[in-house]
C-alpha cells in the first residue's frame, strides 16, 4: 500500500538531497498494547497540533531499554514504530527508526516498505556492545536494507564520541565518529540524524572533521540533521544526560536557574544553533532541523514548536536565497476535528499566533480551518512558489 502522504517528493528523497534543508518533528509511538483506536486518535492529536508547523515530516522513534545507570523515567515498551508511523502518513511522511536487535529484521523491513509504505528508515545499533542481542548486526542490516528498491535509510550520529575524553578512553589519539560516518555511508546511508545536542562544540569538531574527510575521499557529505529538545525540569535534564547527551554544567545551571527554565533552554539551544552555522560556514555539510520533547510536560512539548519556528527561520535566514511559507489540504479525520476544536477551547497561549500575510513569510508558522479541511504548512525555497506542494 503507497504512503496516503501527497507530497511531491518523498521525505527520503529530501533527506537524501544536498541541496535543500529538512525540518523534522520527533515523536514516540504509545505503548505497548495501547488499544489501535486510541494510538489513532493519539497520532491524529500530536498531527493536529503540528499542523501549524512547516515541518517535512515526523520522525517515529524505535525505544529500547538502555543496561546502564538508573533511568529517571521509567521504561515503557512501545508499538511498533512502523505500524505507528502508517498512522501517521495521511499527514506528513514519516522517518521511521528501527533498532536492528531484532530476530524479525527482515520482515519488519518488508512490512514497513511494502505494507505500510514506508520509503525512509533510520538503522540504529544494538543498545549495547557487551550483550547478545538477536537480529542482525549493523553492517549486515545496512548491506540488507541497500538492496531494497523501495527504502532508503540514514544512520545516528553522535558527537558525544567526537571529543578528546572519548578518544582517550578507547586509546585513541583522536576522534573517531567521522570515521564511523563515513564506513556507514559507504555502506549506503543517505543522511544522518545528531542525539540531542546541548553542548555545540563537538558537534562543530564532528562537522569539520566529517567535511574534511569528504574532501579527501572526493565524496560528497551527506546530510546531517541536528536534533533539539527543550527542558523545563531538573528531571528531564538528568533524562537527557542519562541519555548520554553532554551537558556542560554552566549550560545547565543557566537553563535551570532561570526564572523560565523552558524559555531560557529555547534561548540557549538557538545560540547553539547559530554557532553550529557560523563555524561550520563553508564546511559543505548539508544541515537539517530536529525538534522533539523527550517528557510528558506540557511546557516542553508546547516549547517545541516555538524552538522549530525560530531554528527554522534561523536556518533558512542563513542561506542567503528568498523562502515563504504555503498551505495545502490535507484528508480530515472525525477525531482530528475533535483535537481542533480542543485546541481552540484551550486559554490563550503564545504559542497560539494570529499572524498577517506579512507575519507568515518572517514567522514560517500560520495554521487555519478551511472547509473542514486540515491546512498544512509547508517552506518553499527559493522564491517560487508551485501550486498543491506541501514542502518544496
């Protein structure tokens, strides 16, 4: 069955091209057992408030439990990511990720491309290295997922491995997470998606030393896309450093310390951003936008949608050429109208704009009810604009 998504071009195909940006939204499939209706109306809610945002499509985590320190939330096994993701496709295409500890890899493989319609997968490795896992191991699902005609698939990044302390640890003279992109992009990996960052230095080493690399093979690099979480609690921030993100403790106490923790780690994660950009100018590295919320809170999946409008914005700014926002219609479920009708019974929130035409081009954000229709949102570059596209 073909993904119901009408866009003109796939997510993978975006993904997979160097010359344009991607702008993502992180989401995680409800759990394990969660009745099929209920995971519908879930993934309807979580698109229905995304429809304000011009995103080029969802990305659907695989969670697995990590063996290591205590989690300060607790493990919830999940549905399927694929399965989920089918769910969500009537609205944006998904990046489905899929952790490749698993003795029915191949079959997932044939059900996300064939049954759910899958085109984009993120591989990930197996949760740790000093445990037997079932399943494949990385390389062999790369080389498994490369003869498929139907996906194309990207692999993580993390630039918490591209530091002097890491290379240390593991005897080594210097970094070697570069090194590791680039074995899996010769094994077929289109894109890479960042863990969350909030320490913006390795990941400008990683940038470099990526491009570098890429210079000296003669290959072009390929697309990274940075992810980005807000944090409104000492709980979530111990969760994402759990996750092993790096953290310096000054951002930490800055964020934490604030009187708005939520607004002051939107603030620091867009300095983030800029810095990435204005020391990796002239790299000729690819870039694209996560956001996601990683808790439950209502501050931090609120503040994610204020984070992507202004690192969106941020990002296209940066490229020197015209970009606008366009509107698109897109199929209108019964419970999706019944997630807009709640949303505008919700108090007024800054998070919820009355923006002029004017406002639209320099926002990138403008949502509306048409006809009973749901409005999409999607960015157009470079000056113009084609009828019907939801992100060109």
């Amino acid at each position: 069955m073909a993904s119901p998504c009408q866009n003109s071009v796939s997510l993978a195909d975006k993904l997979a091209d160097p010359s344009r940006p991607v702008f993502l939204l992180g989401h995680v499939p409800p759990a394990k057992g969660t009745p099929l209706e209920k995971c519908q109306e879930i993934g309807d809610k979580f698109a229905a408030r995304s429809n304000t945002l011009a995103s080029d499509g969802f990305i659907v985590y695989d969670i697995q439990d990590e063996p290591r320190g205590d989690r300060p939330f607790p493990f919830r096994e999940l549905m399927d990511s694929s399965a989920y993701a089918a769910m969500l496709t009537r609205y944006n295409d998904c990046l489905v990720y899929k952790c490749v500890a698993d003795a029915d890899f191949d079959q997932w493989t044939r059900r996300a491309s064939e049954e759910h319609g899958h085109s984009a997968v993120n591989l990930v490795g197996r949760p740790s290295s000093q445990a037997e896992y079932a399943g494949p191991t990385l390389p062999a699902a790369m080389e498994h997922v490369r003869q498929s005609k139907r996906l194309k698939f990207g692999c993580v990044c993390i630039a918490e491995r591209h530091t002097m302390e890491a290379a240390h640890s593991r005897n080594k003279q210097y970094p070697t997470e570069h090194l590791n992109m680039m074995r899996k992009q010769s094994n077929g990996a289109d894109w890479f998606i960042s863990q969350a960052v909030y320490d913006c230095e390795p990941t400008i080493r990683l940038i470099r030393d990526y491009a570098t690399l890429c210079r000296k093979q003669a290959v072009t690099p390929k697309k990274i896309v940075l992810t980005f979480c807000p944090v409104s609690k000492p709980k979530t921030m111990h969760f994402i450093k759990w996750l092993g993100v790096r953290v310096p403790e000054q951002v930490e106490r800055e964020i934490l310390q604030a009187d708005s923790p939520v607004d002051k780690s939107i603030k620091v994660l867009c300095g983030h951003l800029r810095r990435i950009l204005t020391e990796c100018a002239g790299a000729g590295v690819p870039l694209g936008i996560n956001c996601e919320s990683v808790s439950i809170y209502r501050a931090e999946i609120d503040a994610v949608h204020e984070l992507f409008c202004r690192m969106q914005k941020i990002l296209l700014d940066t490229r020197g050429s015209p970009w606008k926002v366009q509107w698109v219609d897109v199929p209108m479920t019964p419970v999706v109208m019944m997630a807009n009708r709640e949303k505008e019974e919700e108090p007024e929130s800054k998070h919820a704009l009355t923006a002029t035409s004017n406002d639209v081009l320099q926002a990138g954000l403008v949502g509306a009810l048409v006809g009973g229709a749901l409005v999409g949102i999607g960015v157009v570059l470079g000056g113009t604009s084609k009828p019907g596209a939801s992100s060109m």
